[in-house]
C-alpha cells in the first residue's frame, strides 16, 4: 500500500514502506485485533509474503473496561485465541501476547524482534482508526512501516459512493452499488508461516484476570475452527427455507454466524462468496449480510452517530427516566412473553434472534419510550456479536431515529408479533418456562387468564410471571404523540 492509499484510508504510513518488498524479504508484525482467523486473511497473507512473521495480540484495558465491557465477549475472544495460537503452531509459528497501550506495546516489540513492518486489518470505528493513527505515528518515528490491508468487510468505504462521490445514507442504493463493484478473491490459508524466533511469546491471560462477571452459560463455541464447520452445514443446505423461515422465532432457520464474523473467526467475502447462489434463500440472505456492510460504512462517514441520532431533528425527543420499567426489560420481566423471551435469550446465550431484537428494541424505545441508548448499551453488555456500527445502526433503526428509520409511526404490537412469528409458542415457553403450561389462547396475553385457569397451569400473574409494565396501546397513542410534536416542532418555521 503506499502514502496515497494509507491517507485515503485513515491509517499513517511511513515513506519506508515503498521499498517495504525491494530489499528482500523482512520481518514483520502481524497485529491481530477483530480478524481471528487464518483464511482469506489479506493482512496475513502480506506478511508471509514479506518474510518471517511475528503474529501479536494486544489486551487493550481501554477496550476490555471502557464503554462497552462485555464478559461474553471477553471469554469468547480469549477461547477464540486459543484455537488461533494452534492453528498458527500447526504452520510453524504462534501467537504473542501483550498487554497494554498498542501505540507504546508495538513499537517496542518490534524493536525487540528487529521488525520492519506490521500488518493489520483495517477497522472502522472511531476508537479503531484513533488507536491505529497513534501507532502508526509511533512506528514511524523509529523507521518502521505500518501497512492496513483489506479483510473486514467486501468494500471499503471508500469505494461505495453515489456517482457524486457522495456516501450512501440509504440502504436500497448502497446495496445496488455495493453489488455492482468487483470482489477481491477469496484465500485460503497459508500452509507454512516463517516465524519470528528468539521473542518472548507470553501467555494468555486467564478469563478471571480481567474481574468481569461469569459469562453466560450457552454461548456459542469460539474458534475459527468451529466457525467454520458452521459456515461448511449453512452453505451446504443449511440456508435453504432461509428467505421464509429467518423470521420464525423457533424455527433455528438463521445462520448463526453474526459472532464468527464480529471476530472475524470467517471473512464476510468468504461467506457471501460460498451463499451467495441464485434463488431466493440466497439472495435475501446477501441483503442481509450487506446490511451489515452498510452500517459499517455509516460509522465511517458519520462517527457522531455513536452520541447522536443519526436524524438530528429526532435529539429533542424527551425520553422517559423509568428506571423500573428499564430494569424489567433487562431481566425480561415486562409481563409481554415475547420480549421477555427475547431478553431472557440475550441473557442465557449472548445472542438474540433478529427478530426478538428488532421487537425488544421497539418495545424499549416506542412502549417504554426510553432512550434507545440505554438499550443499545445493555446489548453490548451481552451480545457475543456486539458490533458497534452493527448494533448502532439496528438501534436507531427500531428507535426510528437512524439511516432508513422504522417510520415512528409503525409500532411494533408484541401481540400481533407473537401470534406472526411464534404461533406455537415454542419460543416463549423455552425462554420464559414459567408460561411452559399455560393454554395457548393465553401465552400471548398471560394476565388475560382467569384465575382458575392461573391456578390449574402453576402460573399466577403477579407472582410467578409479571403483570404487563404498560398498556400497549395506551403507550403506543403516547409514542406517536411524542415523535409526532418533535417532527412538528422542527418542521415550524423561524
């Protein structure tokens, strides 16, 4: 990559890097961060090309303690280096580890190995491209190159612009941009990798160093290794039914994939590469998975976005401070089963389906009408999958105050998203197994149970299972009064 390409894409690199392959082979550092993988890795695959490598992760306490802490996230990290360090060992090399600032860590091991180079992928939140700046600045003043490679995502933000050069805020003529452009190729991984000897490797912290809570008891199996065997099931016939089940709560018709690629266990070239063939199961499963890309791109152009809402005009609605109402909606004790189903999946798992997001995230910002902040940071609290830009973008979606909002006026009716998306009830009587027994005409509307019928299927509301924290439609009439004057308001002239 030289000057003009690191400038373009928010990273300093340092003049030596033109000659970087003209002098032979040299000794690099290959940083890992969110890219915990071996295949169709740009950034590794430029690093054994240069020469000896010295693979590194950095445990950064500003990331493990700073505003997003996550022990889910933390324990599947560390669990995913550990697959990674074997299979480095498995191609002649391993995994190094430090702990502290990058910007002060890197530079002196790369002193220490007699690096020339270190390689990364690139990564676009507004902490990333701050921390990376900083450590290339320091690289550079003792002479050593810093290259970002492709390996995130398909595009860069760069290379998705309207015809006016313009970013895309709207995510239909995003994808038909995106879709257009050519793709790199997929790697595979490389069979032999020339390490660095001599350097100290240290060791992986234990989980319980770190004084973060206990993980949550069902989350999915760290590792590239696994990762992969999820992605080799869904590609081979795992997607089909996928367009007309991915909204059924029960149904397990998703991927499962959303943490292998928070943590870069796979690329997303290499997924959209192997699901994206003809027919509708693929091509609404690419829609999706560019989604993913268009948010990431969002966070680009537009860092304010983690502070703000993306629709400006949307920062004077007055939020409700029902610390109550928000504490239930954490424990999934709203007296709504199917948004406690949901928050009680979160909990258990790290993870949640899509649909129970969207539809927990509706009921926070429009039924409780509370922050949507506050939700968006209790997710990152426990999704495996926690992504900034992702869960970012699906937040002020729902809350109808980001890039293609969910008009305000459009309500979610957990009812009606129940009886659409769980009509068997399977969903909620596995998360919320207090409703396990009781009839079917009640599960969506458990206080609507006569007392009798309470008794004889071991489920008083109440006691055993909450009164609903609100009415529904009470809040939704209160929800549409609030975003109706906050739009009227800004629309009055001057």
């Amino acid at each position: 990559m030289n000057d003009e390409e690191g400038n373009r894409t928010g990273c300093v690199v340092t003049a030596r890097a033109g000659a970087l392959f003209e002098d032979g082979r040299v000794t690099s550092i290959l940083w890992y961060r969110r890219d915990l993988r071996v295949h169709d890795l740009p950034a590794l695959q430029a690093a054994v090309g240069a020469g000896p490598v010295l693979p590194l992760f950095v445990f950064d306490d500003r990331l493990v303690h700073g505003r997003w802490p996550s022990a889910n996230r933390v324990w599947f990290m560390l669990e995913s280096l550990k697959v990674l360090d074997q299979q480095l060992r498995e191609r002649g090399a391993r995994l190094h580890v430090r702990r502290g600032r990058p910007e002060e860590v890197i530079p002196a091991l790369a002193l220490e190995a007699g690096a020339e180079a270190v390689f990364i992928s690139r990564d676009y939140s507004p902490f990333a491209r701050r921390r990376d700046a900083q450590v290339a600045e320091a690289l550079g003043a003792r002479g050593i190159a810093f290259h970002a490679q492709r390996g995130t995502l398909v595009h860069e933000p760069e290379h998705v612009h309207t015809d006016a050069g313009q970013p895309y805020s709207v995510y239909g003529p995003f994808r038909r941009r995106w879709e257009s452009l050519p793709r790199r190729e997929v790697s595979g991984a490389p069979g032999e990798i020339p390490c660095v000897a001599g350097v100290d490797a240290g060791k992986l912290p234990d989980f319980g160093e770190f004084g973060l809570a206990e993980p949550a008891p069902e989350i999915s199996t760290p590792g590239e290794t696994e990762a992969r065997n999820r992605l080799d099931g869904w590609a081979a016939g795992g997607i089909r039914g996928y367009a007309a089940g991915r909204d059924m709560l029960a149904a397990g018709a998703t991927s499962r994939l959303s943490q292998d690629l928070r943590w870069g266990l796979l690329s997303l070239l290499e997924v959209v590469e192997r699901c994206g063939g003809s027919g509708d199961d693929s091509a609404k499963f690419i829609a999706e998975a560019v989604w993913r890309e268009f948010y990431h791109h969002v966070l680009w152009h537009h860092p304010r976005v983690l502070r703000e809402p993306f629709r400006t005009e949307f920062a004077a609605i007055r939020w409700d401070s029902d610390r109550d109402a928000l504490e239930a909606w954490k424990q999934g004790r709203t007296g709504f089963p199917l948004v406690d189903a949901g928050m009680r999946e979160l909990l258990a798992t790290g993870h949640m389906h899509n649909r129970a997001r969207m539809i927990a995230a509706s009921f926070l910002a429009k039924d409780l009408l509370l922050d949507w902040r506050l939700g968006e940071g209790h997710f990152m609290a426990h999704l495996v999958d926690g992504d900034v830009a992702n869960n970012d973008g699906g937040w002020q979606w729902a809350a109808s105050v980001g890039t293609d909002p969910q008009p305000y006026f459009r309500i979610f009716n957990p009812y009606l998203q129940a009886k659409r998306f769980d009509p068997d009830g399977a969903y909620v009587r596995r998360w919320v197994p207090e409703l396990a027994n009781v009839p079917d005409r009640y599960l969506r509307e458990p206080h609507a149970m006569p007392h009798r019928v309470q008794r004889e299927s071991g489920c008083l509301v109440g006691v055993d299972y909450p009164r609903p924290v609100v009415d529904h439609q009470m809040a939704r009439e209160r929800a549409l009064a609030v975003f109706s004057a906050v739009r009227t308001e800004k629309a009055a002239p001057t």
